[in-house]
C-alpha cells in the first residue's frame, strides 16, 4: 500500500501497465522497460486490447515524471502563505499538523476532495470516500468539474449505458459524433473508422471544427449552449412525420403523447434560429437518423456539459433513441460516453456510506454540486481542505471566488506529484505522492480489466493516497479504514463481482495482467431502464418533484445576448473550452513539469475567427487578453476559421481560465441533493484586446 522499495534488479524487465491519464472512455496500455529500478522507455502495449499499441504524445511523456527535477519528494510546509516559507519536513509532523487542524475544527468543516491525480490507478478514487464517510468529513464528487450534467441528463431520461466501440465498428451504419472529440477518445478512433470502412455515414456536431470534423460526411457547427434545441427539433421532425417507431414507444417508454404535444413548436426554422444550423440540415438528419435502425450517438464532454444547460441536451438526446426504437440492439443508442458503463460494469462497494456519522450540527452535509459547494465556501463552512490529486483553482469555476475561499481557511492540503497553482499558492502543507508506477491498482475499460502493478521503488518520501489517508484516519482513531492485509487483498475484495468474474490479482498476474469483463457490448439489452417506471421517460415525474421541466426543454444559457444584452455588448464572444492530444486538464502543473507536453503546448492560445480578430486588429500568434467582469487573462492568438463568427475556443486546464467562467447554479438544489455530482455552468463571454504578455 505505502509504495515501498523493490528488490534490485539488474536483469531488463518489459512491465505491462495502464497509461496513467484519465481519458475515459479512451485507457491505453503501456509496456514500460525497467532496469536497475529505472525507466528506461514507455511505449504502447500491441496486446492491449483496447489501444493496440496506440500511445499518445501524453503517455509517452508520461516517463518524465517519474525522475523528474521538479518533482515533489519529501513533505513541505509553511507557516505563513508566502512563496520563500516552505520548509522540508517529517511525514509525522506533517500529518501531526493535519490531525491537529482537524481536530480543532471538528470533522464537519472539513472537506476531501479528490480529483483525476488519485483515479490514476483508480485505487484512491475508491478509498477517499470511504475515507470521508468514517472520518465525517464533507466528501465532493470528482465528476463535478467535468461529464455530471450530461450523465444526469441520460440517467433521468433513462439511456443511461453505452455500447462498445467494438459494436459501433461491427454493426453501426450511422454515428453520430455530438460534442464528441477523438482527442479525447484516440482508441474510438479506429472502430470509427473499421464502421466507416463498412459504409457507415459519419456525423460530426460541435462547436469547433474539432479532429472528428475530418473523420465526418456530414458536418453541422452549433452555437454554444443550443444541443438542447437541435434535439427538440430532430424530435419535431420525427414525431411529425410519423418516422418513429409505435411499437418500441408503446412498450418502452413513458410519456410520448406529452412529448408529441410538446415537440410541435419546436420546428427546425425555430431551431435554425437558436442554433445556427440550417432547417434544411436538421430535416435532413432527422430523416436519416429515424431511417437508420443501426444509429449510434457518441455524446462529447466540454463543449456540451460544461454549460448551464448541459443536463437537457443530454435529457434531450436521449430521447432520440427511444423515439426510433434504436435501444437494446447492436449498433445503435449511445456509443462510449466519458464515464459511461457499459451493461453489467460494477465493483464491490467499499465506500462504508451506511456508517457516515450524523454531522454534528445536525445541518445535512454539504451537496457534492459545484454552485452549492461555491456557496457553502463563501459561508466559511469548510475550515480544512484535503486536496488528493487536484488542483482545485483550476479546475473550479469561477476559480477567483474559490481562490478567496482558499484564502480564509484554516489549512489546505495537497497531495500530488508536483507543485501546481493550488499548492503554490494556496496550500499549508504538500504530500508527496507515488506515481502511477510506484504503487499498486487497476483499470477498468468498458470491455477489460487490467493490473497496475507496482513496478519501481517509491521516490524520496512520497506516499499513495491510500497510505495518507490510513495514516490520518489513525491518528484521528479510525482504526478500520484500510482492514485489508495489503493492496492485493484490497484488489481481491473489489474484483469479487461477476462482472470481473472474482478474479484476483494472482490470478490476474498469472494470465499476463488483464482480462475481459462479463459485460454486454450493447447496453440495456434487457430493455429496462434506471427509471422509476424501468422505461425511457420522455415525461419524467421524478424531474417535476426535483423542481425540473418533467419534458425535454431548451433554455438558452444566461449568457446568452438576449438575456443579457448589455453585458454582451461589453463581452461579445462566448467562449469554449476543451481538448486536445497535448494536455490532459491541468495535470503536471498545467503539462509545464514535463519537457515534452511543455514544448508540444507552451503557452494558451485561443482560437479566434478570423472576422473576430480583424475586428480587434489582431493577427496570428499576436499576445492578447481575454477578459470579463469575472477575470482576465494573457494568451496567444490563434486566428483559425476553425470556429464560428462570436466563438472563441481554447484547450483546458490552463491556469488563469475558469478566472473567466460562470459558477452560476445549473440545477436547482432538489435535484443537485439527488444526483450529487453536477457542475456550475462554466459558460463565459469576454472580450479580447491585443495586449503584452
Ligand atoms: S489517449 Fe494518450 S493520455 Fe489518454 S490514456 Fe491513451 S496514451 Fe494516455
């Protein structure tokens, strides 16, 4: 568990691991050479069933990290928040200060929040909210920053799994790319073409002229915030022109003669209007779509969920399908989805919820929703803040507002590789951690299982995540945080589900490191549904008694001209972010500890239209500022007809962005209570001006 030293070795040894990047649905495998307990190359595992050998520029700089200089290696901290305050120290008076600050706040103001740093090998990810629930703690979701929205969206409605890649390259005939970017799932990208070899018509929908845009037939670039309004008017088409399919809708869904009336008033000329994609082009796809059995839609992340209105377009699409009867058969419904399942995924759970102790105060725990958690911040609720793999000042939105919350706390916590924006400058004390090759874990595709195992000596004094957080758990009494012997029992305790079919990690060893899951490549092969009537419920009670549209709606974001046209006025550009293959979110410090990533990305650029930047006098690689009343920040241009007249885009993870971005309520608080895990809205507009960087 603690990453402790190997045995030397002199003999070169080729260890199979996983990449430690998060891109789900995209996890590829990785053949790492070791000798003498060093890493002398990473390079793409041709066994691995789910990449086959692909590696991206990411994980092949991934080898950076582990002798990197800038690593973080023994435990720091300072006494006072100032740059030249930060002293090496022992493990024990480190985590003496934490207990202590603990202990003097009560458990219930403090807060543990782990972000994608400890889903690395999946082990901390299933330990700190266990860890939270036997401490008392507050406990946040790490889906707040990113996919919640749109997955509440589909589990209301009820299509709430995927297909496999494998199905969609087998049996689709037409895929639907909405707001999904092959830069954030590279190993979709050959079953996408394998389809398209097959004949398969490719769409492509997104805000930006994304890597899918030149995999596509069809293209149609959409006006921020507006997928809600596409659907509805595909619904129009296909409900008015008789194209969906009665039988399918009378025994699997709930609710169609509402959505029927309901879809009449929103035609594609009204549609045309919102989104910006011509009438003619809706109708058309409406017609293919409903004409198409073997349709399958692949829904993206940033471009639609973050965004106020990220829950409909997700409640929206997902009507779709249950409208053509494209459910529960190959080929069809939705595709692999950013932390989608696939039919039968699951693992034991060890997160001890049932022994949560009541908070004191008697006031309910904090909601693990990102406009709630802001407000709770602003009310000085959370005194201790233990931080696991995240930089929260980036990631947050409205990062300001979390940075002045940071500000007034007793003490912040993190546990990483490197120092970062949150650590730098808002952080008492920094842990450091073991990378993904110094401790023990797992993987879990949509299809496979795979073996992290531990493959070099810890560096320095850092530790996993699980280590701490057994660590402070005894300090603060809680004897049975970690009862297993060691990782591997901890692995045979969560590995005991049919699904992995009670594997355990010897045994996982003894096969070469994987294996496939018990899984089904189509999901809802049953035709039940997450619901509370088992059926795809275009008209949702559930949502009217959460304070929600019980119908699929569009509301156009507040950001939007005409519900604020003065501040539009001042901010013109609605601004995007997003992927690309040279990043991975804010991860070593914003990719600028490792060489490789640094050079590939070296600075923010935004991409401008080239009618917007003509506008402001500003050319190619020019230094600008993008601003609005939340915050500002420098970066270059990059003026690109990539993007639409009025959008402006850039690749996330940057520090400085979500200064930027809205972290206005996207659900009411009902309904934030019950599907903990949704975001803030993250929509932004701003002005750009050249400006000195
Ligand atoms: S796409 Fe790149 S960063 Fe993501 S898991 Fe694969 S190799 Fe790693």
């Amino acid at each position: 568990m603690t990453g402790s030293d190997l045995p030397p070795s002199h003999a070169m040894r080729h260890v199979r691991t996983m990449c430690p990047m998060n891109c789900h649905p995209t996890y590829c495998g990785m053949e790492v050479e070791i000798q003498d307990d060093r890493v002398l190359s990473v390079q793409g595992d041709d066994e691995n069933p789910d990449s086959r050998g692909f590696l991206c520029i990411r994980g092949q700089a991934s080898r950076e990290i582990i002798d990197n200089p800038m690593r973080v290696l023994r435990p720091r901290l300072r006494d006072v928040r100032t740059d030249g305050a930060w002293r090496d120290t022992s493990w024990d008076e480190a985590l003496d200060r934490i207990a202590g600050a603990i202990v003097k706040v009560g458990a219930e103001a403090v807060a543990v929040w782990a972000g994608h740093g400890s889903i690395v090998n999946t082990v901390g990810r299933r330990l700190a909210p266990r860890f939270a629930n036997l401490c008392g703690f507050q406990w946040w979701e790490p889906a707040i920053v990113c996919w919640g929205l749109g997955g509440f969206g589909f589990s209301l409605t009820g299509p709430a799994q995927v297909n496999t890649k494998e199905d969609m390259a087998a049996h689709s005939d037409l895929i639907v790319l909405w707001g999904a970017n092959l830069a954030s799932q590279p190993t979709t990208a050959p079953h996408l073409v394998a389809a398209k070899r097959r004949g398969a018509w490719i769409v492509a929908i997104d805000v930006r002229r994304s890597e899918a845009f030149e995999q596509a037939h069809e293209t149609h670039l959409i006006r921020p915030g507006t997928d809600a309004a596409l659907a509805l008017a595909l619904m129009h088409v296909i409900v008015g022109e008789g194209l969906h399919d009665p039988a399918f809708v009378s025994s699997h869904t709930a609710g169609f003669p509402e959505l029927a009336a309901h879809v009449k008033q929103y035609t594609p000329e009204w549609a045309e209007t919102e989104t910006g994609i011509p009438a003619t082009a809706i109708r058309a796809l409406s017609r293919r779509y409903a004409a198409t059995k073997q349709s399958m839609i692949l829904v993206g992340g940033s471009s639609m969920h973050k965004s106020a209105n990220g829950w409909q377009a997700g409640r929206a699409i997902a009507c779709l399908p249950a409208l053509t009867g494209a459910l529960g058969r190959p080929g069809a419904g939705l595709g692999p989805r950013h932390a989608a399942q696939s039919s039968g995924m699951g693992t034991v759970n060890i997160e001890a919820s049932e022994r949560r102790p009541p908070s004191p105060s008697g006031r309910p725990y904090m909601i693990s929703e990102m406009s709630s958690i802001l407000d709770d911040l602003d009310d000085g609720r959370v005194k201790v803040l233990l931080l696991f793999g995240t930089n929260m000042v980036s990631s947050f939105a409205d990062a300001s507002r979390v940075a002045r919350a940071l500000d007034r706390m007793d003490l912040v916590v993190s546990h990483d590789l490197f120092m970062q924006e949150t650590a730098r400058n808002h952080s008492d004390v920094v842990l450091p951690a073991t990378s993904w090759l110094e401790e023990t874990g797992y993987k879990t595709t949509n299809t496979h299982l795979y073996l992290m195992d531990q493959a070099i000596s810890a560096r320095g004094d850092t530790r996993s995540a699980a280590w701490v957080m057994d660590a402070l758990a005894k300090r603060l009494g809680v004897v049975d945080f970690f009862p297993w012997k060691d990782t591997d029992a901890l692995l045979t305790a969560l590995f005991d589900h049919p699904v992995m079919g009670h594997v355990t990690p010897a045994q996982l060893r003894a096969q070469g490191g994987y294996q496939p899951l018990a899984i089904s490549h189509v999901a809802h092969p049953d035709l039940l549904f997450p619901t509370p009537s088992r059926k795809v419920e275009f008209f949702s009670e559930r949502a009217a008694e959460l304070g929600m549209p019980p119908l699929p709606v569009y509301e156009p974001i507040a950001e939007d001209a005409p519900i604020q046209p003065e501040r539009a006025g001042r901010f013109p550009l609605l601004f995007r972010q997003g992927r690309t293959l040279t990043h991975f979110h804010g991860f070593y410090d914003h990719g600028r500890a490792l060489p490789t990533l640094a050079k590939a990305d070296p600075a923010p650029r935004l991409w401008i239209n080239p009618a917007d930047a003509a506008a402001r006098r500003i050319r190619d690689g020019d230094a600008i500022r993008i601003l609005n009343d939340r915050g500002t920040m420098g970066a270059r241009a990059q003026v690109t007809d990539r993007v639409p007249p009025g959008v402006v885009w850039m690749r996330d993870g940057w520090a400085g962005i979500n200064d930027l971005t809205s972290g206005a309520r996207s659900l009411p608080a009902a309904a934030a209570r019950a599907f903990p895990g949704g975001q803030a809205a993250y929509e932004a507009r701003v002005e750009v001006s050249a400006a000195k960087l």
